[in-house]
C-alpha cells in the first residue's frame, strides 16, 4: 500500500499560520488568478478525488469486488497450494495460476487488511466477514476515473485569505493528493490553495501530456472519463482474449437479432463452429487473433456460410469477462459468453482431464468383457488401449465436439463398435458417462497404471554450463537433459512447431551449439509409438563463487550428513547419503541396502573450489566420479557442476 499522507500535519499547518504567523513575516505575492485556486466541492476538486481515488478494481482477481482493494503481501490457498502475493506486479502471474482451476477455489488466510476507495483500511478476520463486505458494496457509490494517473510529485502553494504565501505543499502520491483535496473540503479556515505548474498527466495507453492551468486540468480529466474505453484499449490483450475465446460458446447479437438461435464455438486448433439449436451440423470455418497498430483483430474467415455476414476481420473495441464488442466497418456484433452448462463438462477442463491419466471401462452396456481396458489420449489426437498395462490397440483418433450446449467425445476406430459419436451425459474429474443411441460406456479415471511418459514429465529438464568469460558459442550435450528416462527414440528440435511438423531436427545434440544464455529446445519423445514433447532450458550461467573458499566448504562437509536430491534434474540418485570424514579423507556413501567407502578431496582452482571424489565402486553412484566445481555454496546446500553434469546435495543435521 502507498504511504499515507497525514491529514493532520496540514490542519496543524493552517492553524499555526492562521492563528500566530504575523503579517510582517509572510511572504507577500501578487494575488493568484482566482481561476487556478482549487475551490472546495468545485467541478476540479471532484475530477481531481474521484482520478486519485483508491482503484479497487485492481485486484479484483483476488476480491471481485472494486469497491475495495487487499492490501499487500496476502496469502491464500488453492488446492492445497498456499500462494502469497507481494506487490501488485504479481497479480499479473495470478491470472496465468487461476487459468488451471475451475470455480471459486481461492482462500485466503485471515487476517487480511481491506482498504476502500476512500483509502479508509478495515481488518477481516474471516471469510463471512469479508463476503458481508463485498454484499454492502455500491458499486456507484465511487465514479472512478480509472484511464489517467497525475505525474508525482507536483506541488501547492497555500495562501492565507490575505494572499499571503504560508507554505508549499509536496504531493507525493494518489493517497496524498487524495487526503489534500478532501481536507481542503473539510478545511474550516479560509485557505487557499493554488496547484503550480505545469504538471503532467499519464494516460492509460502511455500518453504524457503537460498541463498549464486549472482549465487544462479539468478539460483533459473529463476527457480521459468520457474516453475511457479508448485509453484502456490495451487491456484487450491477445493472450487473455485468446483464453476467455476458449472457455465457453458464445451467443452473437446484432442490431436486428439475425443470429438469434445461434452460437459461435472457438476451437483450440483455430478451427470454430457456428451452431443453431440443436442441430446436429454445423457451419464451420476457421479464426485467429492479431494484434495490429489499430488494436485487436478477431479474424473469422473461410466459413461455410455467413462469410459475407461474418467473416473478415472484426477489430475488438469492448471486452471483459463474458461480453465483447467487435466492429467491422459500419458493423457492429456483440458477443455474450455462454457458460450455461456443467462447468467441468467444457471443452477444455474435459481435453485436460483426458489425457492426465488412463481412463478404465467401468461399465460398457453392450460389451461387459470391455470391463478393465484402459484407454489412453495422447496430445497428438491418438488414442491406445491398455489390458493389465499391456498396449492391447493403437492408432486410433479421438476428438471432442460442441454441438449447441452438447458435447461429444468422437472416437474414430475400428475396434468392435467403439467408434462413433458419444455424447457425454455426466462428466467429473475422474468420472465419465457416454452414450451413444441405446449404448452406455462409464470411464473411470486410472492413474495407477504407469503413464510411459511419467519420466518425462516429473520435473523441468534444464542444462546449465559455466560461461568461460569469453564471447562465442556454448557447447551443450542435449542427451544429458533425460539421460535418467527411457524411450524409443529422442530427436531435438530448436521450436515447437518444428517438433510437431518433424521438420529440422538438431542434427547433433551431443555437441550442440548456442551463442544465447539462455533458450530452449524441444525434445520429441517416442515411446509405444506415441509421441510427445519436452521442453529442455539451456543457461549459461557465472560459476565464480569467491565467498565460496576451500575452508569454507571443507567445514560444512564434515558437519551433517549430505544426500543427493538432484542429479542432472533427476532423483535417480536421491537414495544415496554422504558421510564425509575429516581426517581420513573417506567418504562412506550409502544406502538402506549398500554402503560404498570412496575417497574425496578438495583444492583451490582458478575457476573456483573443486571436490573430487575417487574410487568410487556402488551400482549408479560411480557416475559421480571426477572432479567437480562448487557453483553455488550455502551452510545446507551444495549445487556442484562436471562440464555438462549438475549435481545437488543437501545436508541434515540431527
């Protein structure tokens, strides 16, 4: 929250000059123009409080209300996930977490601080305290001016009635300038107060004006009231656009209800549908978003119908939660987000869902034998089916279609009569009932079975290699990324789509070459002739550590006892302990089951501290033998580096 200004110390001012300062000490000036004093409850004092007003819509992802903001740091729970939010820059990575859950799942930890539009703070001790708050909220009671920000700091004169100069007031922030305009209100002795200028106002699209006078003021204030959608056109950003698109149908007004009965569905892949009713068919096409000089640019093109009507390039002018206003020339369509159906059984809650896990036959009406197959999607629109962990049947496509407010799972096989169009009547997290004509399927979510992929995706794959202090290229042996995960085959790519497409695959990744510090590259995993991708982050990073001497690393290796938590990204050799000996240069490395005696060592090199370990004869430890660079050191942690190899330690000590 802003420092608050303190109201009293004006008061305090005013009443010091007002009632002991002589007249042969104040400082005497021409009388001020009477048009750039600010006049209590003047057309400028109200613009001036209602710009410089506590924004409580800011925050509105944490609240959802803007009558209030949450003062900062605040903490809360979400799926047994305790985030804390510092600073306001934060809450722009909050709408990315909330994009992975569904439904009103955030919770705070109490006590929180509220402070309203008046910049009046009250602490909440509990949720039906702060849902009783939000009920009582009005939101007409402030008429925010939200598109324009004063430029700080700027300052005031204050004269006495007699036009002597008192003081000069420094305004530092909103919440001050806030307190100023409203203590001049309430101020019971006749002050004056002139703002100095020129002063600069910003508005919302990055515009800076200057401003020379009261009138200047008040005409860009009421400006910035009346333009307000124009200045907040960024705010109609492509990635957030591109994510409200997906999330429900939407019904599309024009000015004579020419599409009363009909819905506009965006599909993932670019691809839209254009329902009436119940139909069954569909008028299809094609969409996407582009971001010009003009603003936003929703383009709907190569539809099987409506193309004249519809199609083209509408410049998106109006957009919040569920409504958004396009134009195209002369033509302008409202959208209204329609969300009416089981908010687990949309699109793409049901795409995450799907491939998660494998889904069992819990119940098939017309095959029961099916009773325990498992079935399997994949990213790339493929199904397999599993019997006791065993691929049973594969090559097979599966798709999900929006038809209206219905939605069906399409499974395109040839395997019995499990092909068709099924529609889906229930759906959970784990729990799905199909049907289609007089048959019945009900899946089960199975994360028991083992996903082939599971590797592959338990942690972040990263290759970190020191910067040698000389400019030039970076050599990274890209097999080092999964070295601890098994698959067919591993071919890398510098870009996604190139991974899809199959096209320009890294011809050498043992000994590729980067002149970045940091990028990424794509590893395209085969596994059982299915196929997914990875991502690999490649960092260069400054291994010099010079508060990390010989001593001081020597004393914390023979404190406590030190285990392996990381081995290139991995915790392949997480089951392993440390005990180092000090005088006998032994370490003993063991297991609940093995114990290995090897030898260690240390000395000062010119890139930093090396350990060395040697002799070192355990099944999968031996790969820790050589020498190793201490890149980062701290009383608990060690992170070690052998050319391409990182290797993480951790200490406990009872």
């Amino acid at each position: 929250m802003k420092s608050i200004f303190n109201r009293f110390f004006l008061f305090a001012l005013f009443a010091l000059f007002s009632f002991t300062a002589c007249q042969d000490e104040a400082t005497e000036l021409d009388n001020p123009n009477a048009q750039e004093t600010v006049v209590p409850s003047s057309l400028l004092a109200n613009l001036v409080s209602r710009t410089t007003a506590n924004f409580g819509a800011s925050d509105d992802i944490l609240d959802g209300s803007n009558c209030f903001s949450v003062e900062l740091p605040v903490t809360f729970v979400i799926e047994n996930i305790t985030v804390t939010v510092e600073t306001e820059s934060d809450l722009d990575q909050l709408y990315d977490i909330l994009d992975n859950f569904e439904g009103d799942i955030l919770d705070f930890v109490f006590p929180i601080t509220i402070v309203f539009n008046d910049y009046t703070e009250l602490v909440i001790d509990n949720e039906e305290q702060l849902q009783n708050v939000i009920n009582q909220c009005n939101t007409d009671a402030y008429n925010l001016i939200e598109c324009v920000n004063f430029v700080y700091p700027l300052a005031f004169s204050i004269f006495d009635s007699d036009f002597n100069l008192l003081d000069i007031i420094i305004i530092e922030n909103d919440e001050a300038l806030y307190h100023f305009i409203d203590d001049l209100e309430n101020d019971d002795n006749v002050i004056i107060a002139s703002l100095n200028f020129p002063i600069k106002l910003e508005f919302a699209n990055g515009d800076i004006i200057e401003i020379n006078s009261n009138q200047q003021l008040t005409d860009a204030l009421e400006s910035a009231e009346e333009n307000c959608t124009a200045f907040n056109a960024n705010e109609c950003n492509e990635e957030d656009i591109d994510s409200l698109l997906l999330e429900c149908p939407w019904d599309i007004f024009d000015a004579i209800s020419s599409y009363e009965n009909y819905q506009l569905i965006f599909y993932t892949d670019g691809t839209l549908a254009i329902t009436e009713g119940e139909t069954t068919s569909a008028i299809g096409g094609f969409w996407n978003l582009t971001t010009t000089d003009d603003g936003l640019i929703l383009r709907l093109f190569e539809l099987t119908a409506f193309q004249d009507d519809l199609g083209g390039e509408w410049l998106i002018v109006e957009c919040n939660d569920d409504v958004l206003k396009i134009i195209r020339g002369d033509t302008t369509i409202e959208l209204g987000q329609n969300c009416e159906d089981d908010s687990n059984c949309n699109l793409n809650t049901i795409t995450t869902n799907l491939k998660e896990c494998l889904w069992e036959f819990a119940a098939y009406s017309s095959y029961p034998e099916f009773v325990g197959l498992d079935l399997e999607f994949y990213e790339d629109a493929t199904f397999s089916i599993f019997q006791n962990g065993e691929v049973y049947n594969i090559d097979n496509n599966w798709s999900l279609n929006l038809v209206g407010n219905t939605l069906f799972l399409v499974l395109d096989t040839n395997f019995e009569d499990l092909g068709g169009n099924w529609q889906i009547i229930h759906c959970d997290d784990d729990r799905f009932e199909l049907m289609k004509a007089n048959q019945s399927i009900i899946l089960e979510q199975d994360c028991e079975i083992g996903n082939p992929f599971e590797c592959f995706e338990s942690f972040d794959a990263k290759i970190e290699v020191c910067d040698n202090g000389t400019d030039g290229l970076t050599e990274f042996n890209l097999n080092l990324a999964f070295s601890n995960c098994e698959a067919d085959e591993i071919i890398y790519y510098t870009s996604v789509s190139d991974a899809e497409s199959a096209v320009n695959p890294i011809a050498n990744p043992t000994t590729y070459n980067t002149a970045d510090a940091e990028s990424t590259v794509f590893a395209k995993v085969k596994i059982n002739n299915q196929y997914s991708i990875f991502p690999t982050q490649l960092l260069v990073i400054d291994c010099s550590n010079e508060s990390c001497t010989e001593e001081d690393v020597d004393a914390i290796l023979i404190e406590c006892i030190w285990n392996v938590v990381s081995f290139n990204g991995s915790d392949s050799l997480i089951e392993y302990n440390f005990d180092f000996e000090a005088n006998t240069q032994t370490v003993v490395i063991y297991t609940s089951e093995i114990t290995v005696d090897a030898m260690w060592s240390t000395f000062q090199s010119s890139q930093g501290v090396i350990i060395e370990f040697s002799n070192v004869s355990g099944p999968n430890i031996q790969a820790i033998t050589g020498e190793w660079l201490v890149v980062e050191c701290e009383n608990n942690r060690l992170k070690i580096q052998r050319e391409n190899d990182i290797l993480i330690l951790e200490r406990t000590c009872n």
